[in-house]
C-alpha cells in the first residue's frame, strides 16, 4: 500500500503545484519557481521508488472503479512495468532540470507563475499517462498533454507566430488523435474493456481476428505519428519553436514527443498479434521521417530548427526499430535521446542567451565565450552523433542491429544514411557556433542556474547508454525488455559498431572540411543546387498542405458563411419584416373592412328593431291578441309538419 500511495504522488504532486500556483497568481510570483521544483524533486524522489519497486517485486498493478456507463465499469489505476519505471525517471529528471534553467531563462517574465503553472501541469499530465493502466486513462492524458504543449508552445501569444505555432500543433496532432480515439472504439466495441492486462489475455487467447487487429493498430499508429512527428503530420514540430527554449527542451526530449513513441511500445502486443503490414508501415514510415528531417535538417541556419528537425529524425529512428521488431532498442533510444537532446536544447537556449540570436550564421566562436555551453554541447553533439562510448552510440547502434536481423536491408540502408546525415548537419551546427573566429565580442557564459543542468544532463548524455551496453551486460536492454525475453543477451554485432562508426566518423569528416576549413556552403548549394534549395523550404510540404487541404477548407468555409449569411439567416430575417408587414395589412383589413361591416350590420340591426318596436309597441290589445294568435298558427303549422307530414 505505501507504494501504491508513493506512485500515486508521483503525478498528483505536479497536479497540485499548478491548482496551487494558479491560486497564488501574481501574489507569490517570486515564489512560482520553488513551488514548480519542490514538486518536480518529490516526483523524481517518487520516479525512483517506482524503479526499485520494479526491480524487487515486478509489475505493480492497481485500480478501483471511477464511474459506472450502463453496466460497463469504468477504471483508474497504475500500471508500472519496467518501461513505465523508466519512462517516469525520464520524464521527471528532465522536467526538474527544464524548471531549474527556467529560472535563469525567464527571469523577469511578468507571467513566471503562470509559466510554472502550466510545465507543472505539463509534467503531471505525461506522468498520468505513463501510469496508466488502461488505454482510457491514457487518452484522457494523452488529450491533456496536448493542451498543455498548445499552452506552452504559444506562451508568448503576443506574437502572431507564437500564437499560430499553437494552433497549428493543436490542429495537426488533434487529427492524429481522431485516429487513436477510433482505435480505442474499434477495440471496446471487440473486447469490452479498455484494461491493458485484460486485453493482452483477450489478444493472447486469439479472440480478436488479425484484420480487426490490425485496423486499431494503425489507428494507434496515427495517434502517435501525431504525437511523435512522423511523416505525414511532422510539420507541426519545427514551428513549436517559438515556445521559451525550456519548452522546447521538455516538449521535445521527454514529454510530447515521446508519448507517440510510449504508446506504440505499451500497445506493442497488438501490433505483433496484428497482421505484419501493421509493423511494415510502422517501420517504413519511421524510417522515411527519418531521413526526410534529416535532409533538412542539413539546410536550416536557425539553431532550434536544426534540433527540431534532428528531434523528427530521432523519432523516426524509434519508430523504425519498433516497426522491425526492436522493441528494446527503440525504448533504449528514446531513453538516451531524451538526455542528449534535451542538454542540446538547453545549450541552444544558453546559446541564444549569450550571443542574443538564433542564427548559426551570426554566431562563431563562441566555445572561447561559452566554455561550460561549448564543451556540455559538443558531449551532446558526439553523442547524438554516435561516436563510442557515449550513450548515443549504444542505443542507434542497437536500432541497427536489430533492422539487420530482421532483414529488412532497405531500412537499414536508409537508417546508416540517417546517421551520417546527423553526425554531418550536427558538426555542422557545431562548427559554425563554437568554432572560428568570435563574431560577437558581447557574447557571454550564461548565468551558474542555467549552466548547472547542463553539466547535470552531460553525465547521463556520455554515460547512460553503457547501462545496454555488453560491457554490462546488456542490464538495461535485459530490464526493459518484453516478459519472457528478459533473459536473452544480445551478442554485440561488431559490424553494425563499425559500419555506424564509420557512418558517424564520414559525417563529421564532410563537416569538417566544410565548415571548420571555412569551404563555402553555397560551394554546396551549386553542386545539388535544386536538391539543395528544395530542402531548405522543407519539400514544399507547408505548401503543399496549404494548396490541398488548407485553402479548400477556408473556400469551403467562406462559402458555407456566404450561404449561412445570405440564404439561411436572410430567409429568417425576412419572417420577421414579412410578419410586421403582414400584421400592419391584417390591422388595416380589420380597422377598414372587418369594423364598417361589423358596425353596418349592427346599424341595420338595430334600424330593423326600432321599426319593429314602433310597429309592434302601439298600446292596443286587440293588436296584441292578433299577434299572439297569428303565434299559435304558425307554431302549428310547425308541428304539423314535423310529426304529421313527415310519418
């Protein structure tokens, strides 16, 4: 019981730091920060219990009823496996580390608390989804990280591209979600509960049909290529940029991003039990992202579109390795990414901090200004690159390994190509930013609060991915893994390490020679001079939408409005002239027409009464016997015909 109360509090704690810091507002602003990070410790304090309780006792699964829906019980609990234990250390790591460089970042912000409020509720959401112990309660958390991110990405709405960044981010991974809400449908409709462990006995045991199986895999699929940005709905991810880099950080290394990728992972039984064209298009959609961020990512000059581009590209490498059949291997990378790539956003932010630009171009030099950014940020840029020992290197290298053995050689192909493409647009970056002569005299080291997480975030970027590696025994991948494999040991595919190594070590060369002996891009540009400039405006994709779907939608509306307005609503608003003139004619009929009869005719009436009385009223009483007698025979008259004639 006193875990099951601890893991409970892992997200409640963060829920409760955001009623609180709602509550105090602009009363306790200097005090937002501490409220934000007192939470976030007690959550990791809480992540890490969880991982002990793992290790000792297994799978922790718990729930009570919440509401009853006809005679459908409706449950929320917590299921914590290995992969929930891990993703909840990651989750609050980095978020408690996001919070501590906020303070530095956004010092001075008016709505500070507001800011807090919103990563708190942030961090309670994805933790809520992590612990969930059925789909139900994972998409109600789901749905929650996604209006958070809205909340955040446009933090400064104020400016319209801030603003239009948002809703763009909500609008695309909302259509993703309408994938995932019918998946959830399609499988409560066949199985009658939404409780993971239920489903996987009901999957198990072949009670759902492969083609049913695999329409709520692809469904799912559609979720999380929303969520993690996968090609076709990964347009959304680069203009989230112009949320506060602290945003970027957590939205793009722990939270958002890699809920797509936890959710294909926890639903991974459907998939493998679903027809093999379900992983195929997993793999394959994985895999082109992959190489398609990665293309652009060589051709952007602002240093957050660089990372948001290489953080498309490392998704695609997650979903790829699950598409494969990788499950470890893609969890293994997401965790290794999540380190590396938040310290290189948090670099980023330090970066534009310090040298007040975004523009790679306007940079250079600044590893002399910026020695704790510069060196933090070139362990992250080796690592994401692949260079052994560090984390990244373990991690990919297990992605290719495990494309390898499953055969499928096009993906591998396309994987090593991905990873030359990163370690050269990385270098790139690297080379331009901290090499070279200074640019800019005024560029400064960012303050110690900001600096600190860094060195923090360098020692797991450098050193986690030893945890799956065979010099220890493959401990994580082992702990990871799905039950009944826990035990199998991955024997190190020496080719893959030199073929990823090489990859790694030719992307970084090009660079080199590139950049760091200042050959001019535009050298480049002519040489794949359309291939080149067709990149750099992303494929025209931005377009391309606007063109299909986006214009056609605004025509359609604005034609609906133009009917809606002209037809609809002027057929109603001309009842009611129509009405006003038909009772003003009615009002006339009735004062000319209806009255001078109805007085007419009581005129005449009465001119007939009055000769009637003058006539009858003499004062004769012989006149009166006559009337009366003249009564008499025409009453009998009367009754003669009626009971006489008629018989």
């Amino acid at each position: 019981m006193a875990t099951q109360a601890v893991i409970w509090l892992i997200p409640v704690v963060p829920a409760v730091a955001f009623i609180a810091l709602l509550a105090l507002g602009r009363v306790r602003r200097a005090a937002a920060p501490y409220i934000g990070l007192t939470a976030a410790v007690l959550s990791l304090v809480g992540a890490i219990w969880a991982v002990v309780a793992v290790g000792r006792a297994g799978t922790i699964n718990f729930d009570f009823i919440w509401l009853t829906v006809g005679n459908v019980p409706l449950k929320i609990g917590m299921y914590i496996d290995p992969l929930a234990a891990v993703m909840l250390v990651v989750v609050t790591t980095v978020s408690l580390l996001v919070q501590i460089y906020s303070i530095g970042y956004m010092k001075g912000e008016k709505r500070l608390s507001w800011y807090y409020a919103a990563v708190s509720l942030f961090t309670a959401s994805m933790l809520s989804l992590v612990i969930a112990n059925n789909f139900l309660q994972l998409y109600i958390s789901w749905e929650l990280v996604g209006l958070c991110s809205y909340l955040l990405i446009g933090f400064w709405y104020e400016k319209k591209s801030a603003s239009s960044a948002a809703m763009k981010a909500f609008i695309i991974t909302r259509i993703g979600d309408v994938g995932f809400f019918l998946g959830l449908a399609l499988l409560f409709v066949n199985t009658h509960t939404f409780d993971f462990s239920a489903v996987r006995q009901i999957v198990a045991a072949g009670s759902l049909g492969a083609g049913t199986l695999t329409a709520i895999a692809l469904l799912f699929f559609a979720g999380a290529a929303g969520k993690s940005a996968q090609f076709p709905l990964h347009v959304w991810l680069p203009d989230a940029m112009e949320g506060p880099t602290p945003v970027s950080a957590l939205i793009h290394a722990a939270t958002m991003v890699a809920a797509g990728v936890y959710l294909v992972a926890r639903s991974f039984f459907i998939f493998e039990a679903a027809h093999p064209a379900a992983l195929q298009v997993v793999a394959g959609i994985g895999a082109f992202t992959a190489i398609l961020a990665a293309v652009i990512a060589v051709t952007m000059t602002d240093i957050k579109k660089v990372l948001a581009y290489s953080t498309i590209s490392q998704l695609g490498f997650m979903m790829a390795a699950l598409g494969v059949g990788g499950y470890t291997a893609a969890i293994f990378h997401l965790t290794t990414h999540a380190f590396f790539k938040a310290l290189l956003f948090l670099g980023a932010g330090s970066v534009i901090h310090g040298a007040g630009t975004q523009n790679i171009y306007e940079m250079g030099g600044l590893l002399k200004k910026m020695k704790v950014t510069g060196w933090t940020f070139l362990i992250a840029t080796l690592s994401i690159a692949g260079i052994v020992p560090l984390s990244g290197f373990w991690s990919k290298d297990e992605i290719l390994t495990e494309a390898a053995k499953s055969g499928n050689y096009i993906i591998l192909g396309v994987l090593l190509v991905t990873a030359f493409l990163t370690a050269f647009y990385m270098f790139r970056l690297y080379f331009v930013v901290f090499t070279g002569p200074v640019r800019d005299e005024h560029a400064h080291e960012s303050p110690a609060v900001m600096t600190y997480p860094l060195l923090i975030l360098a020692v797991p970027a450098a050193l986690l991915g030893l945890a799956g590696s065979p010099l220890l025994g493959n401990w994580f991948t082992k702990f990871i893994a799905l039950p009944g494999a826990e035990h199998i040991a991955a024997a190190p595919d020496y080719l893959m390490m030199g073929l990823s190594t090489a990859a790694a070590l030719a992307g970084i060369g090009l660079a080199w020679v590139m950049y760091k002996r200042n050959l001019s891009e535009e050298r480049f540009g002519r040489t794949l001079f359309y291939f080149f400039n067709i990149a750099k405006r992303r494929f025209f994709l931005d377009e391309l939408y606007q063109f299909l779907i986006v214009r056609p939608i605004m025509r359609l509306a604005a034609a609906s409005a133009w009917f809606d307005i002209k037809v609809l609503d002027g057929a109603v608003n001309s009842v009611g002239p129509l009405a006003v003139h038909g009772g003003y004619r009615a009002a006339q009929f009735d004062s000319v027409v209806i009255n001078n009869v109805y007085d007419s005719g009581i005129n005449i009436i009465k001119t007939i009464g009055e000769a009637t009385r003058r006539r009858v009223n003499t004062g004769l009483i012989p006149r009166y016997l006559a009337y009366i007698l003249a009564g008499f025979v025409v009453l009998a008259v009367i009754v003669y015909v009626l009971f006489v004639m008629v018989k």
